[in-house]
C-alpha cells in the first residue's frame, strides 16, 4: 500500500473525488437536456394527434402501419427517456463506511465544533480511507447515472426515428 501520509497522495484522491463529482454534474445537465427535449417532441406529438388520426384511417395500409409504428417509438421513447432521465437527476449515495467526514448526511447531526474536533483527531490514513471512500461512493454513482443517460439517449432515439416514420407516413398519404 503506497504512503497514506505522502502529500501526492492526498493530492491524487483529492483530484479523484472532484473528476467524480463533475461526471455527476454533466450526467445531470444531459439527462436534463434529453428530459427537455422530449419534452419538446412531446409538445409536437400532442398538437399533431389529429395527423396520427387521419393517418390511422388512411386507405393506405402501408400508411396505417408507419402510422402505429411511428406512435409505439415515440411513446415508448418518451417513456424512456422520462424515466432513465428522472432516475440520473436524483442522487443515490451509498456510503460505505459507518461515518463520512465528506458525507454531508454524518455531518447533519453533528455541531460545528463536534465535527472540527472529530475530524482534527483522524491520523492520516483515517482521512486517505475517508477520501477513498468517497471516491468509491461517487465513482459507483457516476456509472450508474451513465447507464442511464445511455437508455434515454436510446429512447430519444426512438422518438426521433418515430417522428421521421411519421413525416413518412404523411408524405405517403
């Protein structure tokens, strides 16, 4: 195990735990981004329903089939991207340890001078374990936020891919 009291060190996990911390950051803002956007594609889809009507009731069976294909990928797009997005924007911390100076929820309990002391009296390789910690604790959090950007990203893939089936289908009716 490399020196916990090597200044290098904390520097490292220190660096660590910020990179974390801004992947969660930018996971947010797209997840926002692609919750809005749909948002947006929902506004479309809901003015345009008498479109999606006509083009039900076309004579064309291709036209009414674009026109239910184009539906199910948009819904289920929006669906997608509503849910993977709403999950990514709200945190789920795991803390490992029983107490975490850097955890903002063991400190909520604690006085300011209780926290001071507390923290004052950890050796070195206390606040490395606290720091590691943490960046364990983010790192897991910033995986599982970008899986979930991936899914909406793939569900505003299918509301797009559903809205250029629909602009086929008019343009075929």
């Amino acid at each position: 195990m490399a020196k916990t009291n090597d200044p290098n060190a904390w520097e490292f996990a220190k660096y660590a735990l910020q990179r974390n911390d801004e992947v969660i950051r930018f996971s947010e803002t797209k997840a926002a981004l692609l919750l809005t956007l749909t948002g947006l594609f929902l506004g479309i889809v809901a003015d345009k329903i008498l479109l999606f009507k006509e083009l039900l009731l076309s004579q064309s069976c291709v036209v009414r089939i674009l026109a239910v294909i184009s539906m199910v990928a948009i819904l289920m797009g929006i669906i997608l991207v509503a849910t993977a997005s709403l999950a990514a924007i709200f945190p789920r911390l795991r803390v490992v340890r029983d107490t975490s100076y850097l955890y903002f929820g063991d400190l909520i309990g604690l006085s300011e001078q209780e926290t001071i002391r507390q923290f004052a009296a950890l050796d070195s390789n206390t606040k490395i374990s606290h720091i590691l910690s943490q960046v364990h604790a983010t790192a897991a959090i910033a995986n599982r936020k970008f899986i979930l950007i991936r899914l909406a990203l793939v569900g505003t893939v299918l509301v797009f891919l559903g809205s250029i089936l629909a602009v086929i289908a008019q343009y075929l009716a």
